[in-house]
C-alpha cells in the first residue's frame, strides 16, 4: 500500500500542508488505498518538500502533481477522462492560480503576519520541547521569509498581498459559481488540488483579512464542505 508522508493535523484539518491534502482529497476520490505517515521534516523527502510518498516497491516520489501522475500511470485516470480540452484548461489555470499564486499569501498569512503566527505558532509547535520553540520559530519564519523574498510576493506590503489573495479567491468564487464541482456535477482532480490550498486557508483561524475574505464567499465554503464530506465523512456523518 502506499505511504503518504506529510505534516501532521491541525485545526480540525487531516494535514496543515494544502499539498498533502490534495494528495489525500485525490486518493479518496479516485478509490486509491494509502496509509499516513506524519512527517515533520521535509529534509528527508525526495524533493526537500512535503508532501512525499513511498510507493509499494519502496520507490519514493516527493510533488504532488509528479505523484498524482504517477497514479494515474499506475491505476488509471479515475477522475479526468469525461473532460473536454477546455476544460481541462480552466481546470489546469485555475490550479496554477491557486498553488502558485494563492498559496503565497496564505504562507505570508500563517509565517510572516504577526497576527497569523500568534495563533499557528502554539499549534505547529506543540510537539516541539518549550525551550527550542523560539529557535525554531525564528529558524521556520527566516526560511519563509526568504523564500517569500525569491518567489517575489514577500517584497509587498501586507495589504498588497493580501489585495493578490483576495483577487484569487475572488477569481475562483466566480469560477466555480453554482456549480457543485469546478468542471461540473462530479469532482475532478483539479477540485482536489483547489481544495486542499482553500481548505487550509478556510480552517485556520489566523484572524486575517485573508482569511475573513475566503470565509466571506459561501459557494467556496460550501464547495469545501463538499469535498469533505465526499472524501472523509461515512454515512452517519463522522468523520475518517
Ligand atoms: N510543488 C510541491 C509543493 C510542496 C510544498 O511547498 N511543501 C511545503 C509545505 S506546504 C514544504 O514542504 N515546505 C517546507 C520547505 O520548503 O522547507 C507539491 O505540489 O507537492
């Protein structure tokens, strides 16, 4: 079987990585079996970064687009095929729109902003012994920083990135519209990818103006709610 490995829970969320739970929202959907292994660093994944898996032959695999490949190779496209080549170009932009886009202010949300961090710190670091939780803190929020800094939207003021946020999550309530699912009656895995940055944003409550915007548009809130209970809640309504 194979092994997800990816940050722990948080918030009422499976995982707090918006990767880890798109690869799980993904297995779900398309009937793949896996186990969870929590990870917390992502030094030892094939790419540096988490989420990863290690597959039943032991090969590890680290991105979630690479691996969602490599299960579509292996076990089929389980989601996808009723889809037109036009739709499969709204869905492939509005899945770049939300992981390389979104995703950044929502970093900025949980690392940089002093209001997000007051209420995540407490949480990511509960495992951490008391007396190292400073140094990680300035270790985690140096790295983000700086990575914030590369990828460009770190150089912003807070309410410019918060504007670019904002503009996407806009972009996607449109999008989406009355629809249940963003290409239509059933979820694909662009729903699956789109849901697991929303939903990370959505459920934990840093208090900002991010936050309080995406919680604002209830045909995303609702759409999250969908896929929850579509991948993680049995018929009597609990939750796996
Ligand atoms: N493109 C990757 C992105 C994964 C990613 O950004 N993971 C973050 C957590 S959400 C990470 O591991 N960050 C730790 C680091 O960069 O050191 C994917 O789709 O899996």
């Amino acid at each position: 079987m194979i092994t997800l490995h990816e940050f722990g829970p948080a918030f009422g969320l499976r995982t707090a990585s918006p990767f880890g739970l798109k690869l799980e929202a993904y297995m779900h959907l398309a009937g793949i079996p896996y186990r969870v292994e929590f990870d917390g660093n992502p030094r030892k994944a094939p790419k540096g970064k988490l989420p990863y898996i290690t597959d039943d032959d032991g090969r590890k695999l680290g991105d979630s687009a690479l691996i969602i490949e490599h299960l579509i190779k292996k076990h089929g496209d389980k989601l996808d095929t009723h889809l037109t080549a036009a739709e499969r170009a709204t869905g492939h932009a509005l899945r770049r729109m939300t992981e390389e886009s979104l995703y950044f202010p929502m970093l900025y949300s949980r690392w940089i902003d002093e209001a997000g961090f007051a209420v995540v710190a407490p949480v990511f670091f509960a495992t951490i012994p008391a007396p190292l939780r400073p140094l990680i803190s300035l270790v985690v929020r140096r790295s983000t920083r700086s990575a914030l800094m590369g990828q460009g939207t770190g150089r912003h003021t807070r309410e410019e990135i918060y504007a670019m946020g904002s503009a996407d999550l806009k972009a996607l309530s449109d999008a989406l519209g009355d629809k249940p699912f963003f290409l239509g009656d059933e979820p694909t895995s662009y729903d699956a990818a789109i849901y697991g940055t929303v939903n990370n944003l959505l459920q934990i409550p840093t208090g900002t103006p991010l936050t309080t915007f995406a919680r604002s548009l209830p045909n995303l809130v609702a759409f999250c709610e969908r896929v929850t209970k579509r991948c993680f809640e049995d018929a009597s309504g609990a939750t796996s």
